[in-house]
C-alpha cells in the first residue's frame, strides 16, 4: 500500500530523503549540477518549499519510504507539483504511475481543478513522455533555477475532471 506522510525535518525523514535524492544521481546532475546532496541541502530544502506554501512528502509503501512529492495547492484549486522522486530502485515498475494516480485523486478530492509541472527536458532520457501518457500537454518553454543550475523547462499542464484518471 501506498500513502504520504508530511516530511518534517527530523533526523529519520531527513537521511531517507538524502538517500532518495542520491541514488538517482543522473536527476541531481542534470537538475541541481551536482552528483549527491547532503542532509544539510535537504534540511534547507524542506524549510524553503515550507516557507513557499508548498508541502513535501514522503512516499511511503509497506512502511518505507520511497520517493518524495513537492507540491502547492492554490486556493483556486490550481496545483504546482513540485516534484516527484522516487529511490532509482523503485523505479520503472509502475509505481510512478500508481502514485502519481493516488496523487491526483488527493487532489480532486481536495478541490483541484488543474496540476502544473516543469520538465527538465535538456537532457535524454527525460521524462516527459512519462507524463504525456498520464494526460499532461506541453503548454511552453521556460527556464527553472535551481540552486546555482539554469534548465530548460517544458510547462506541462492536465486539466482534472471528477472521474478521469
């Protein structure tokens, strides 16, 4: 079974979430210009996307936890998902899908109307065939700053109807 559980910034969440982050390495240098991050980095992570109105999570399956999930819910039923991440080893089994599937009915039933994601696409494999095929549409191109690192983005926006997944 899989659920979220707030991350909070205590030792346990912390070195879970580091270890996520660093087993997918490819992501980091693509996405952050570096191979690994500390807990210190995740520390300040949490406390800033906090501070933004955003809530982070982690995934949790059969009591362990095995990606993270970034996002912001706007009065307006507008949602910015930050993030998804899952530990490298979770990866390519479907499980992107299921989340992402429990992530979006949370959603609807919290009053969303529409999810917004930013795709690093300046490298290959990207992911956004990952989210074409979960009903996501490329709306623009942009530039996201993350800590010291420019990438280029595709703005990719899905519309949520009650009842369609």
């Amino acid at each position: 079974m899989i659920s979220f559980k707030r991350l909070k910034a205590d030792a346990a969440d912390i070195e879970v979430v580091a270890n996520i982050y660093n087993s997918n390495k490819e992501f980091l240098i693509h996405h952050l210009g570096k191979e690994q991050v500390s807990e210190k980095f995740i520390v300040h992570e949490i406390q800033d996307m906090e501070e933004h109105g955003f809530c982070s999570n982690l995934i949790i399956e059969n009591g362990s936890g095995i990606g993270v999930i970034d996002y912001m819910l706007q009065d307006d039923g507008y949602v910015y998902l930050s993030m998804l991440m899952l530990d490298v080893a979770a990866q390519s089994c479907g499980k992107g899908k299921a989340i992402y599937r429990l992530f979006e009915e949370n959603m609807l039933s919290a009053g969303a109307v529409k999810i917004r994601i930013d795709v690093v696409d300046d490298y290959e494999p990207n992911v956004i065939p990952f989210w074409e095929k979960q009903g996501f549409e490329a709306k623009r191109s942009d530039v996201l700053t993350w800590g010291d690192k420019n990438s280029s983005v595709v703005v990719m926006e899905k519309k949520l109807t009650q009842g369609v997944g």
